[in-house]
C-alpha cells in the first residue's frame, strides 16, 4: 500500500477549490448535489483509511482477539510507520464513529422536538404559530408519523408584504420537495468523519439555501420579490428555534443570496472551461477525489489479500 494509505486522509482539502468554484459557477442545485456527493465519498475513503491503520494497530495489541498472523512482519511492512499510524489510528477512528452517532442524535432529537411542538395543531402542509419572535423553518416529514411542513411565526409573517410571504411559502416547499435535510445531514457526517470537508458543509448549506431561492424565484414568478423577502427576513429575525432545519434567512450568507437573485437566473448546467483558471482547479479538485476513491481502493484490496496470506488455514 505505501503512502497511498495515506492518501484519503488529506485529499479532501482538493475538494475546497471545487467547493468555491461550484458556488460561483454552477446552479445551486448542481452544486448541492456535486458537493454532497464528493463529501459523502471523501468521508468514506478517509473512514476506510482509518479502519486500514486499525486493523493493523489492532493487530499488535496484547490480547486482540485477531489472528496472530495479522501483526507477522509482512503485515505490518504494508503500512509506513505502522508502530505510529496504527495506534493511533484506533482513537481517531472511534472519534470518528463517536462524531456521527452526535450528529445523528442531534438531528434526530431537533426533529422529535419540533414534532412534538407542532403534535397539538391540526395537521396541515403549514403551521402557523401564534409567537411574536419571527422565525420560519422547513420541518421535514417522518416525525412521529406527520409529513412535511412549513413552520412559520406570526412575528415573520407580521414584517412580510402578501408577495413576500408567498415567496417565504415557497421556499420553505422548495427545501421540502428536494429533500435539502438529506444534504444537509451527509455533509455534516462528512465534517464529522474528516475535518477537512468542513468547507463542503458551510458550502452546501449556502448551495440549498441558493437552491430553495431559486425555486421560489420560478413559483411566485419574481426574483426581486424573494430577494425582498429574504432581506426583510434576516432584518426582522433573531435566529429560528430550530437552528439545524433549514430556514428562509437562517443559512447562508444573506448579502450573497439576494445579490444572486437581483442577477438573472444562472443556467441549468454549467462548468467552467478546462483552458481557464477555474476549469484547471475545478478539474485537479476532480482529479483529487477521484485519487481518494482510487488509493482507497487500492489499499483496501492490498490489505485483504496480505491479510488472506497471513491468515492461517
């Protein structure tokens, strides 16, 4: 294996290029979608470069109930640095585990709680709560049974024109209808797993905010409707209840989103060209997570098959 096991660990900082450049230049919803993708397979390629260096970590541990043949020599010899690398590959790997079971508790807790909040009203795409502090969330379906609905105060609604609102309506469906949570949950995992794909996750929260934008911008027929709706918003808002869900003004940065909708509407599909700057690093951030997935790859079935010949019959 050699250095490629290694490989995994520090690709992911490939992928900051391709992050920014898919802000710019594709549309939000290719960009949420590429960006989840590569943080999803970078995380995996990291994870499974963790569980490499472990088993051989593992192997060399007093007492480890593995086969003794896994800590002979020619074991060991297929990772550089193995009395470092394998020890200490045990914490970071149980960090990582200890990470996403956070994550998921956490997203699972905010979820329950919303659901219990809204269990008392009448089940309804919207829920309108009679509170003076505005805020307005998307609280998706799978809670205690409901579907997904648009949650919004009556202290945001207060500081919308009749236009704003059906933007806010909108876009809260918008985020909904594409499943932007998903999204929003992998990146998160992904951050937890490797904490060089943190980028991909403030990029991706900014891409579904700019996503759900658009979509709203194409409902209510303006784009200069919603990009008032999303200033008025963030002026009136002191942060939703639920900050993890997905909001009108609680993700990305707002000066950025009403720019964009002030601009006419990016195209469906767009990347720059190869002869320029930004297709040169857009295509070596490409190049990177495919190295990522390929050394992983690589390592892995070296791993297996020494392991195999070292595994008494």
């Amino acid at each position: 294996m050699g250095v490629f096991v290694f490989l995994p660990l520090v690709l992911p900082l490939s992928a900051w290029p391709v992050a920014r450049l898919a802000e710019q230049h594709l549309h939000p919803r290719t960009a949420t979608r590429l960006l989840g993708v590569v943080a999803v397979v970078l995380a995996l390629c990291s994870t499974l470069c963790l569980a490499l260096l472990m088993v051989v970590g593992t192997a060399q541990l007093p007492g480890n109930p593995l086969p003794d043949g896994w800590s002979d020599p020619e074991v060991r010899a297929a990772v550089p640095y193995d009395e470092v690398a394998g020890p200490a590959a045990i914490p970071a790997l149980l960090a990582v585990v200890a990470a996403a079971v956070r994550t998921g508790w956490r997203h699972r807790r905010v979820r329950r709680r919303a659901g219990r909040a809204l269990g008392a009203l009448r089940p309804s795409s919207v829920a309108v709560l009679p509170d003076p502090v505005p805020y307005a969330y998307a609280l998706p379906g799978g809670v205690r049974g409901t579907g997904g609905r648009v949650v919004v105060s009556t202290g945001m609604l207060a500081g919308l024109t009749a236009a704003e609102r059906r933007a806010l309506f909108a876009h809260e469906r918008a985020h909904l209808a594409a499943g932007h949570h998903r999204y929003l949950l992998a990146v998160r995992l992904a951050a937890g797993a490797n904490p060089f794909l943190r980028p991909l996750g403030t990029a991706v929260a900014y891409t579904a905010e700019r996503w759900a934008d658009e979509e709203a911008a194409v409902a209510v027929g303006s784009r200069r409707t919603v990009a008032r709706a999303i200033g008025k918003a963030a002026l009136v808002s002191r942060g939703a209840p639920v900050p993890t869900l997905a909001g009108l003004a609680a993700a990305g940065p707002v000066p950025r989103r009403v720019a964009a909708l002030l601009r006419p509407a990016p195209a469906g599909y767009r990347w720059p060209p190869l002869r320029t700057t930004a297709g040169l690093a857009a295509w070596g951030a490409t190049a990177g997570v495919a190295a990522s997935a390929w050394s992983s790859a690589n390592s892995a079935v070296t791993l297996f098959f020494v392991l195999r010949a070292a595994t008494p019959l």
